[in-house]
C-alpha cells in the first residue's frame, strides 16, 4: 500500500527550471480617481458609529443621505485622504 501511495505522490511532481533575475521594487506612488471606505462600530450606548474615509472626488452629502437611510442614529466620522 505504502508502495502505490509512494508512486502518486512521485507522479504529481512538477520540476520548473527558473532563471534567479534581479528584480528591485521602487516605491510607486498610485493614483486613485475616486472612492470611499466605511468602518462601522458601536458606543457605550450602543448606537452606530461610521467612520468614512473619502480618496479622491466624491459626493459627501450623497454618503451621508445612505449612512442615514441604512443608520437612522449613527455619529458619522469623516476623514479626507489626500496625496502625501
């Protein structure tokens, strides 16, 4: 048994030949046209917190009309990222 199971496993190997190449990462700054994040969590009294982390161009005040509408009571947290 010991044998068959020897001869599968011999069977599944795949031999690659690689080339060993220098490969030097450089900080790249991106470029994000638009988006948001949200983080939500809870207080003491248990009422919803978001935090809203905005890149780019967006409509805040349409964020704000959805956290509502999904968040009737939370507390809304807002932080702009910008290029550093």
């Amino acid at each position: 048994m010991s044998q068959r199971k020897n001869k599968r496993e011999s069977e599944n190997i795949v031999e690659v030949e690689t080339e060993e190449t220098n490969i030097v990462p450089e900080p790249t700054q991106l470029e994000i046209s638009s988006g948001y994040t949200l983080a939500v969590r809870y207080d003491e009294h248990q009422r919803s917190v978001v935090a809203v982390k905005t890149y780019g161009q967006v409509d805040l005040t349409q964020i704000r009309r959805e956290i509502a509408r999904i968040f009737p009571d939370a507390r809304i947290h807002h932080t702009n990222k910008t290029r550093q």
